[in-house]
C-alpha cells in the first residue's frame, strides 16, 4: 500500500489528521527543524524521518 503523497509540509498537515497530531505532538525545536525541510515533506513516512533525524542530531 502507497503512502497519499501531498505537495509539501503545510498541504500534509492541512489534509491528513494523523500527521497534523503528530506533528503537534513534537517538541518546538524538532517543528521548526522539520519546517526547514517543508518541501521535501510530502508523506507521513518522510515527517517521521525528518523528526527522527532532527531529534537525532539535536536540532
């Protein structure tokens, strides 16, 4: 089964509920690290990559 593929960050976050709860869930420093990179986001697979990796690397 494929991911919904959207246009970036704000369009997945507009249109999938569970990635807009996820998102909210994560703490300020990893949101803002993660909208750095808002336009390579477009599956809920790639906002937890990215959060993984922000939270990896201390951002």
């Amino acid at each position: 089964m494929f991911a919904k593929e959207y246009r970036d960050l704000a369009d997945l976050l507009l249109n999938n509920g569970r990635a807009q709860n996820y998102y909210k869930g994560l703490p300020d420093n990893i949101q803002q690290a993660i909208s750095h990179n808002s336009s390579e986001i477009r599956t809920m697979r790639s906002l937890r990559h990215f959060a993984k990796a922000a939270q990896r690397t201390g951002r």
